[in-house]
C-alpha cells in the first residue's frame, strides 16, 4: 500500500481534543471526525514538489512555508503515533502559511521541471510515471494553496500525517 500526505482542516477545539485524546485523533486520522470535503490526499507529491520549487528558485521565503505547509509545526499528541507522527498547524499559523501561499503562482513555481517527460522525471527524482508529472504537481500545489486559503478565512487549524 502506497504511503501519501494528508491534511485535514479542524477546528482549534477539534485540535484541542486530539491533543488530550488519542482515541480523538485516531477518528480524525481514520476520516471519521469531519466530513470528506475538510480533507485532502496530496499522494506522494510533497518531495517533488519541494524539488521542483527548488530548481525553480523561488524565494527561500516560499521553500520554507511550503516545508511547513507539508510537515506542519509540532506534534498533536505522541500517545497516538502509527508510523509517522500526526502533526499540525494552529489558525494562527495556517494563516501565516496561507498568506505566502496565496501569492504563489504554481505555474511558476513549476517552470524549470523540464517540457519532455523523462528529463523531467530524473530531474525531479521520481520514479516512473504515467503522463507528464508537471500536470501532477501543478495540480496538488494549487490544491494544498486552495486549501489553505480556505482554512486560513474560516479560522480553521490544519493536521497532517501520512497514511
């Protein structure tokens, strides 16, 4: 089974009964706390996303939020721990993250992954792949940004994890 990112949008008291309830967070890590439209499953396009603003240069600035953004800023409650810790973000931050998020354009920040295929691949250091991976990425970059937005005018906290 293929491992992949997950956010989901909380409320800050959701957030609070995580961190006192391990039982809490595993309903929220097992889709059960909140309805389907407050999640969203980036698959596995973190890294090359990262790799790919990378080659593109954009500032420092956006490389560190987008970091953030994909591992959150510290963990919600170590007594619920599967392979990979549940971490999240707190309104206040999910609106730092939101605001540098927004003005990122992700065509942009996607313009150096190369226009063929396979260059395009070794130079993300991705593994094979059906269709362009450019189409990809720019698809689940617009979505963490829509996201956040989103989360960051409803006040909302964000978790993340790998499942």
């Amino acid at each position: 089974m293929a491992v992949t990112q997950q956010l989901a949008r909380l409320s800050a008291d959701q957030l609070a009964a995580c961190r006192r309830s391990a039982e809490e967070l595993d309903n929220l890590c097992s889709f059960e706390l909140i309805p389907s439209s407050d999640h969203l499953d980036l698959d596995w396009s973190p890294a090359p996303i990262l790799r790919a603003c990378e080659i593109s240069h954009v500032t420092r600035a956006s490389l560190t939020t987008l970091r953030r953004a994909f591992t959150g800023d510290a963990e919600i409650n170590p007594a619920y721990r599967e392979e990979h810790p549940v971490t999240a973000l707190e309104p206040d931050a999910v609106a730092d993250v939101a605001k540098l998020l927004g003005n990122m354009d992700p065509g942009v920040a996607l313009a150096a992954v190369p226009l063929e295929a396979a260059a395009a691949l070794a130079t993300l250091r991705m593994p094979r792949f059906d269709g362009h991976p450019r189409a990809y990425l720019h698809h689940h970059l617009a979505a963490v940004r829509d996201f956040y937005l989103y989360a960051a005018r409803q006040r909302l906290a964000i978790a993340l994890w790998w499942d």
